[in-house]
C-alpha cells in the first residue's frame, strides 16, 4: 500500500497534559508513521460533558502506510499506554486520539467512521487543524478546513498555549 497523510487530534485532561501529547507523538511517530506536520497546543473547555478539567489538544499530520483500521489500533495503544481509562462518554482521560481525516478516503466500519463525523462542528479539533492544514479539503462537505471553522457552531474558546 502507498502512504497516506492522516490527520489526528490528540486530547489531554488529566495528570502532566502535555506530557502525554508528548509521549503519543513518540509513540505515534514509532508506530504509525512520520509526523509531518503538528499544531501548537490549545486549551480548551471540555465538550460534551463540560464538569471536568480543561483539555491540552493538537494536531498532527501523519503520513501512513497503514491501512485505517490498522492507524486506528496504532491510536488506541497509544492511548493505552497513557493509562486511558473509558468509564465515562465524554469523560476525563489521560489521552485521546482521533483520526480525524484519512488522506480523502470516506470510512463506514462499526468501529471507524472517517472523516470524524463531529469535526465540522468542534472547534477544539478545527482550529489546531487549521494551523497545520487551512486548506485540507473535507472529502465529504466539499469545504476546506479553514471554511469549516469559519462555519463552526461550537462557542467554546480555544487558546494556544504553547508552540
């Protein structure tokens, strides 16, 4: 299989957030593939269930050969070997990772759906999005990813913290 670039969104509200978008870049970049490209750091409110700490988000570009469902396994240890826990929907952890894009590919599997089907409405995944990639074109919406958080719903403020 040729490479592909994926984008991902790495998410932290617990413990040394920064440490473990650190460490999932590590462990991405052994894993997954290059890193060619990542945001600077954002806090930002959490989404969904908004009693809990702040998140750290950022985004990366990584070029792939690995088929999805394979990118997604590669996601999900790196998670794991953070100490992500899943108790809640939309709770606290130590570390998320998302496939948030998949070169332009449009994914329907039971456990993979890409593009992230929350993306356009999530500001806290669009703007370090925007930072790396403004003019990735979202295969589905027909939209870039700079019009997308133009269009963004989501009130909540995202504010870089760190380069």
């Amino acid at each position: 299989m040729s490479s592909v670039v994926a984008y991902l969104l790495l998410g932290s509200n617990l413990g040394d957030r920064a440490a473990h978008l650190q460490h999932a870049q590590q462990v991405l970049a052994a894993t997954a593939g290059a890193i060619t490209a990542a945001s600077a750091y954002y806090e930002t409110a959490a989404w969904g269930l908004e009693d809990q700490p702040a998140f750290l988000n950022q985004a990366l570009a990584v070029r792939t050969a690995l088929p999805a469902a394979e990118l997604l396994a590669a996601c999900l240890a790196a998670e794991q070997q953070a100490g992500r826990e899943r108790r809640q929907r939309w709770g606290a952890r130590t570390l998320d990772v998302d496939i948030l894009l998949y070169g332009q590919e449009i994914i329907s599997t039971p456990t993979l759906t890409v593009p992230h089907p929350a993306l356009p409405a999530r500001r806290f995944a669009l703007v370090p999005l925007a930072e790396i990639a403004p003019q990735l074109l979202h295969p589905q919406l027909h939209q870039t990813v700079a019009e997308l958080l133009d269009n963004c719903p989501d009130p909540l403020p995202v504010t870089q913290v760190k380069s």
